[in-house]
C-alpha cells in the first residue's frame, strides 16, 4: 500500500481484475472533477488484495484524440487540477487508515499522504503559487466537506505538520533537497516495511535508486511526440 500510494499509477484498470476484487472495491466514488483523481483511491482499495503485474505486451490500443476525456483534463485551468488534487488525499486517506493497526501507523501513514500530496503539487506547479500551505488547507477542507475528519482528527494534525512543514520549505528551495528528501522518506518507508532487518532495507533503498536512474536515462531517450503522435 505504501508502494503504491508513493507512486500512483492508473495503468491497472487497463488490465485484468479478478472479479471478486471489483465487488470488494464497489463502485469509484463520484465527484464534481467526473473523478479525475478517484481511480488511484480505487485501485488502491485492490492492493488490499495483492500486488498488481504488469504483462509485458500490448493488450488493446488506446485512442489518443484531442477531445478525449484526458485531453480535456490537461488543458482544464491549473485551479480545477489543484482542487481535484484534493480528492486523492481523501480517497488514499480513505482506503489506507482503516488498514493502520496502531496509533504511529495511523500517524505515520497520515503523514504519507500529506507529503506525497505536496510533493505532486511542488512537481507539476513548482512556481508554488498558491503556497504549499494553501494545499494542504485545501485537502483538509475536503475532508471536512466529504465528512471524514475522523480520518485525520484535529488533534492528530499539529505533530503531522511539525513534521511536514520544515520538508516543505526544503522542497521549494533547492532540486538537491528535493533528492535528499525523496532518499529520507524512502528510508523512513523501509523502516517502515521491513523493521527488523537492515539489509532488506538497503536493499529497498538501492532498488529506488536504480529505478530512479532508469527512468530518468529513459525519458532522455524517448524521441519527442509530433503533433500527430
């Protein structure tokens, strides 16, 4: 859950799902935004049975047009996106608290959430206008709205934002910190994971710097997208 919850993805509702997974997951939760966000908290209620493969090979082609529900996402005005980005705090809060069996899980998982919300803001709007701060009163506004504060109580809120608040401030300044941050939560993930065995989270450290690097050199590779790609 942690895993995914880190990095988001939506290919899965491309492939195969056991039917007894849908039924378990019910419905995707409707909202103003027609979901943008809601099928990563959808997904993420089918990790609560296992781990998702990919298959190595094509199994439909999608249809790339201008006037695709996607397309018009992207040319929607940067304050919808950001609002929308609400929705996933919510819907990940909504899926992975219940999970928490003690009260520093509950916490640290709280914690999760709020920063992989900042750091998704800080990467597609780095201008940082509004603040960082901004969002974060934004998400817990929706919660309030959806009727869920008993996800993230008042009182659970000030440790989570001493915490939170000082990264922040390092994220918007310098790319170097950013990096820095990203290894020191992907260690606090370990301990998280595997807290009684050191080698196993090295191991999980290594294995994020090396997709990190991969993905990087790939996207070097990648030839440009023409106007009729």
């Amino acid at each position: 859950m942690l895993q995914y919850i880190e990095r988001p993805q939506a290919m899965p509702l491309r492939g195969l799902i056991r039917r007894g997974a849908i039924k378990q997951a019910g419905l995707v939760r409707s909202d103003e935004f027609r979901a943008a966000k809601a099928e990563f908290g959808w997904l993420a209620k089918l990790v609560r049975w296992g781990n998702f493969r990919r298959v190595a090979k094509p199994l439909y082609y999608r249809l790339d047009h201008p006037r695709s529900i996607t397309s018009a996402w992207f040319s929607s005005p940067d304050d919808r996106k950001r609002a929308a980005l609400t929705t996933l705090f919510t819907g990940l809060l909504e899926v992975a608290v219940p999970l928490c069996r003690t009260p520093e899980e509950r916490r640290f998982i709280q914690r999760f959430i709020l920063d992989r919300i900042v750091c998704s803001y800080l990467y597609w709007w780095p201008s940082n206008e509004p603040s960082a701060e901004k969002i974060i009163a934004d998400c817990l506004e929706r919660l309030t709205l959806e009727g869920n504060t008993h996800l993230l109580r008042k009182e659970e809120l000030p440790p989570n934002l001493q915490e939170l608040i000082p990264d922040i401030k390092g994220l918007e300044r310098s790319r170097m910190r950013r990096f820095i941050y990203q290894m020191h939560r992907r260690s606090r993930m370990a301990r998280a994971i595997y807290p009684t065995s050191r080698m196993r989270r090295v191991i999980y450290q290594l294995r994020y710097l090396l997709e990190t690097l991969r993905n990087k050199i790939s996207n070097l590779l990648l030839p440009t997208r023409g106007p009729g790609a």
